[in-house]
C-alpha cells in the first residue's frame, strides 16, 4: 500500500498493476473476515467453559460443606450469584483477550508507521 500511496504522491509508475493491489487487498479482507468467523465460535466455547466451570466449583464447595448446613444467603442471592458472578468472569477473560488483541494490533501499527518515517 506504501508503494501505491506513493507513486499518487510522485506520479510514478507502479512495478505491478493495480490488479495486484486489488486482489492483495482482497486476500486482506477475506482472511480477515475467516479469521472472524473462526474466532466467534472458540469465543463462545470459551465463554460456556468459563462459566460451567465457575458454576460447578461454586456447587461443588456448597456440597462439601457438612451436613445439612445451610448457608447464610437467601435463596435468591445464592441463584443470583451462580448467574451473575459466573457472567461477571467470562465477560472479565473475553474482554480482556479482545484488549490484547488490540493492543498486539496498535503496535504492529505502530512499528509499521515507524519503518515508513525512517524511510522518508
């Protein structure tokens, strides 16, 4: 793409077509979207794992307890804390996983713009 931008700049003839760039920038686009659509579905195992774990540990723990002692919360909270708080995490590791993809992507950018400046 640098070499497209500037040979605008310097009305220089490209080495290769403008067929070239348009399937290079096809190929970008297409792995892009596979890269999506493989991503989605590891998301949601992911997603399902985290918090089946979390629940079935959290029952897990109420079942060791001795007896027949019960605990200290209400019916309700208890439900609610097996719903929310398993929620809570997995939403907690996907986003945080969406943030290093990120991050990994804005200094690749960033090395990228770097080169170019060197380059002037």
């Amino acid at each position: 793409m640098k070499v497209f931008f500037d040979s605008l700049r310097e009305n220089v003839t490209l080495d290769f077509g403008i067929w070239k760039i348009i399937i290079l920038i096809s190929i970008v686009s297409l792995t892009r979207i596979l890269l999506l659509f493989w991503g989605a579905p590891i998301d949601i195992v992911l997603r399902f794992k985290i918090s089946a774990l979390l629940r079935k540990n959290m029952l897990s723990c109420i079942l060791k307890r001795p007896g027949a002692e019960s605990l200290k919360l209400s019916h309700g909270e208890i439900v609610n804390r097996f719903r929310d708080d398993a929620i809570q995490v997995e939403n907690s590791i996907s986003w945080t996983l969406d943030v290093i993809g990120s991050c990994v992507f804005a200094l690749i950018a960033f090395a990228i713009l770097i080169s170019i400046k060197r380059k002037l």
